[in-house]
C-alpha cells in the first residue's frame, strides 16, 4: 500500500476538508449524501465521489450535482474506494461519508473547530441509527465504554491523550468513517484495502500504533447512520460479521501491526481473538436440540459479559 506522502499532489490547502463519499449501487442513497455534504455549514470543502463499479445510474445521478467530483474504478472494495479519493484529495482536513449516512449542517464545522481549538489530530462525533422509521441510539452510545474515557471534557468533547487513544482503539472502533475528521497529514498509508469490514479501524489503529496522537469525541449525535440490510457491516447476521470482522480482519491487524504492539497488547489480542472463535463455535452449537439441552446460550451470555467488559 502506497504512503499517504504519495497521495499528495502538492501542499495541502489550508482550512479544506476534502470529503470524500465511496459508493457501489446505492444511487438513490448516494444523492441524499452528497445533498448533505453540501448543505454543510463549513467553507471551503472539496467533494469527491469515487464510484466502485456500480452497475446503476451512480454516475449519471452525480453528474447532476455542480461542485462535485466523480471517479470511477472497478469494484475493489470501500477501503480502496476511499483511498482513491484521498489520491485525488487537497485538503488539510479529511472526511469520507458512506454514501448511505447522512451529515447534519453543523458536523464538518463543529468538528474542524475541535480540531483546530485543540491542535488535535482527529475528532469523531456520535450519530443515531435508523431502519426504516425506527431511530436508535448509536452502539458507543449504548454499550457505556465511553464513560472511562470522560476524563477530560471542553464544553461538549471529551479530550483524549495519546495514550487513552491507543488503549481505546486496541480495544474497539468507536469511530465509523462517516464520524470521522482527520487531520490529512495524521493518515499513515490509508483505509485498510484487505479489510472486509474495518478499513477505518485500520486506519485509525495504524495512526494510534505508529506515533502519539491526540483526538476527541462527541456524544452529541451529529449523523445519521442508515442501515437497511445491505450494509457492510450494520444489519448483518452474527456469525457472518464474526467471521469477516473478528476472525478475517482482527488476523490481519494482529499481523500487520506486530512490530508496533508491546507483548501485553499482543497477548490481549490473542486471548480476544480466541474468544471470539470460541463464541462462534457455542453460536453454532446453540442453534442444534443438543445445544439447547446443554444450556449453550446461557454460556453465550456469559462470554458476551466477558467480552464487553474486557
């Protein structure tokens, strides 16, 4: 994978957040997307599509907006969308929106004066969930982890130290990409293109591994997360996000990020890894009569209370 200095075609503009937008055969969606990237609050803002292989009316539903860019590539994936975007991206700042979420005005300018207040190399902003008319609170919002990390709050935002950002992305991704705000020059080599699931919790791990880095949150809703059962992640079955999330992608970060881990973090994340397989396989068990009868979903429940709390 290419670094992030070569991305760069020259110097970044000061003050631009390049937004960059992925999407593969969502058109409908996609319109409502950009409308909300360019309904922000914030000036200036660069705004680019990267299409990834739709086979719909992606690219003529684009050409209808002015001030926006279009690319397309073959279908490689969000992370190799996005990275494509952030080739073509001049901004000092950088956003990328899936293209089924939406953008409150307020987002990009809420959090780029975070950025800026705080000299902070990324922030990330809460958002709500909806299916159809149902609205739910966000996972970080519900699950509680966010409470040990409230140690330091301006006004609305809880203050991380680089060390609290580290254990916290060791530990989850609390930070979807369409959260997100970076700073560009925080990004190492970019969106995790081998991940099925979590490019952005590569690129963020990878920043937190690979020098200090100071950031933000917000429990502020301030976005919209759709999910409507073709998410990537959202909506999915169990065992498939297990699978794709837990066994193929968490290999690959404890592969990739080895050099950069002490021997606790590394320990910790075998014995989470190994969990997670064993959960998988009590998940299967659990679905036959033998199962049942030998209470295998109470010792699921169990291995759920000692997965969230470890």
């Amino acid at each position: 994978m290419s670094s992030v200095k070569d991305y760069a075609a020259g110097a970044a503009i000061k003050g631009l957040v390049s937004v960059i937008i992925p999407t593969y055969n969502r058109a409908e969606y996609v319109v409502e997307a950009i409308a909300s990237a360019l309904a922000q609050d914030h000036a200036p803002k660069q705004i680019i599509v990267v299409d990834d292989g739709s086979t719909d009316d992606t690219a003529r539903r684009v050409a209808a907006f002015g001030g926006v860019e279009y690319c397309h590539q073959p279908n490689r994936g969000q992370g190799a969308a996005r990275n494509l975007g952030l080739a073509r991206a001049r901004g000092e700042y950088v956003a990328s929106l899936d293209s089924d979420d939406l953008w409150d005005a307020d987002f990009l300018s809420r959090s780029v004066a975070c950025l800026e207040r705080f000299r902070l190399d990324f922030v990330f902003t809460n958002w709500t969930k909806a299916r159809g008319a149902e609205v739910s609170a966000s996972e970080w919002l519900r699950d509680g982890k966010w409470r040990a990390y409230r140690r330091r709050l301006e006004g609305e935002w809880s203050l991380l130290a680089p060390a609290e950002v580290r254990k916290l992305f060791l530990e989850i991704c609390p930070a979807p990409s369409s959260s997100l705000v970076l700073r560009r020059d925080a990004i190492v080599t970019g969106w995790g293109e081998r991940m099925r699931v979590a490019d952005d919790w590569y690129l963020l791990l990878e920043a937190a591994l690979t020098r200090p880095r100071r950031a933000a949150f917000t429990l502020t809703p301030r976005w919209t997360k759709r999910a409507d059962g073709t998410n990537v992640y959202d909506g999915q079955p169990y065992v498939e996000t297990v699978r794709k999330l837990y066994l193929h992608d968490y290999e690959l970060f404890r592969r990739d990020f080895r050099p950069l881990l002490t021997r606790r973090e590394r320990l910790a994340l075998a014995r989470r890894a190994a969990a997670y397989r064993l959960r998988l396989r009590l998940h299967e068990a659990a679905r036959t009569d033998l199962g049942a009868r030998l209470r295998i979903p109470l010792l699921l429940a169990r291995l759920r209370d000692l997965l969230k709390h470890s």
